[in-house]
C-alpha cells in the first residue's frame, strides 16, 4: 500500500531533498510552498500546494490531498523564516513577529497532523526541523534561536502527549547546509570559516539531513520519540563560533 507525507517548504534546500527522499518508489508527498517557481522540477507523484504553511486551511488542504493520494504517514515541518532582529534596534513588535512567525509554522504543522492522525485512527510521524541555533545562537538571531528553541520544546511536549495514541514527534537540528541561499548569501571566505566549525571540515548537504529525517519518519525508528537530533557533523559539540565576534 502507498502511503503520503506533508513537507513544507518542500521546494527547495533541505524540504526538496526530503520530497525526494520520501518519494521512494511508490508513495505520494504534498509539497507546500509560497513560491510556485520553487516547484518547477515537481514531477508526478509531488503535490504541489502554493500557500502559507501557517495558515490553517492550508494546512488541512495539505492533509486532505496527502490522504486522498495514500494513508498520511509523516509530516515534515521545514517551512521557515530567517530574517535576523535585535532587541536593541529593532520594534519590540518586529521581534515578536519574526518569533511567531517561525514558531507558528511548527505549531499549524503539528496540530494539523495530530489532529488528521487521531481522526482517522493511524499511527504517524511528525518531524520537526529546528536548528543548532536553537541551542547555540548568533548575534543577531534571538527571533530565529528563540522559536526553534520552543519548537523543541513543542516536539517534546507532543510527543508526551500524543504517543499513546501511536503518534511520534521528533525534530532534526541541522547545522550548516550547502543549500542555494547558503551559496548565494555567503562569500568564499565565510564558507571556509563555516566549514571548519563543524569538526567533519564541512557543512553539510541537503541529503544529509533529509536521510535523517526519513529515518525519524520510519518504521526503523518506531521507539523514537520526543528526540531531537543533530545533523551538525558536530558543530554545537566544538562550541566556538566566529559569528560570535564582534
């Protein structure tokens, strides 16, 4: 039997290389997207659903499609907004914005599936991506550090709440990834010094994260639950970061 999943932010970086990976041969995944031109390689069995994955109807627009193409498995929260403030130059109320903004995304996500899963009687999975910020942050990310701290902690209190139900909630704390905004925002000589945070020599690909989120979503991870784990080559473990100079 096949079987669907939700990504959103699925067009590029790491929510593309995870619609990739979740095609396997058979099944059906919903990518969410606002950009449509993001969705230009889509091939047959990709949905595409131009919309903002924090609004409500979206959402439920993106599990009724998934469960009339296969029984909804997973869904991947990866949609995000970076836009970097400060509490000392910028409007309080930008601050709080750019955190909802972030954090509403998982939050939709989430209460969608969970809310899906239960009405239909089917165990799924939900994985989160946050970020090493969330734990490690840099100047100038307090809205971005602060809501993938509290999404981990959502994926933690769901996973509490739900698991009984066959419901697990997992989240992937990427470090770096060689995506096209990593390309097109960052000189050579900032990608050198990016590369040697992490102790591997390098940042990681899309693919690399995206066969861990696949592996949350599995069948081989079925007593994983309320984790969130690092695709970092071990960043956050190496501490020093050169962002972090003034």
């Amino acid at each position: 039997m096949s079987v669907s999943y939700v990504v959103t932010g699925g067009g590029r970086g790491i929510g593309r290389a995870v619609v990739e990976r979740l095609l396997g041969e058979k099944d059906t995944v919903v990518a969410v997207e606002r950009d449509a031109d993001a969705l230009f390689w889509a091939g047959p069995r990709v949905i595409p659903l131009i919309g903002d994955a924090a609004d409500e109807e979206v959402a439920a627009w993106a599990a009724d499609l998934a469960q009339e193409a296969g029984t909804l498995a997973g869904w991947v929260n990866n949609a995000a907004v970076f836009r970097d403030a400060s509490v000392h130059s910028s409007p309080i109320a930008e601050v709080r914005a750019l955190i909802a903004a972030n954090l509403d995304l998982a939050v939709v996500g989430c209460a969608t599936a969970v809310r899906h899963f239960l009405a239909a009687g089917t165990p799924g999975a939900i994985v989160n991506v946050t970020s090493h910020q969330a734990t490690r942050a840099v100047p100038g990310s307090l809205p971005y550090s602060t809501a993938k701290a509290a999404v981990e902690g959502l994926t933690r209190a769901l996973a509490v709440e739900y698991g009984r139900h066959g419901i697990r909630v997992n989240a992937v704390a990427p470090g770096s990834v060689d995506t096209d905004r990593y390309e097109d925002l960052l000189s050579p000589q900032a990608r050198a010094e990016l590369a040697r945070l992490h102790p591997l020599g390098r940042v990681a690909v899309p693919a690399e994260v995206a066969s861990v989120v696949a592996h949350l979503l599995s069948e081989d991870a079925a007593f994983v639950n309320g984790a969130t784990v690092p695709v970092d080559g071990g960043r956050t473990v190496l501490g020093l970061d050169p962002e972090a100079r003034e």
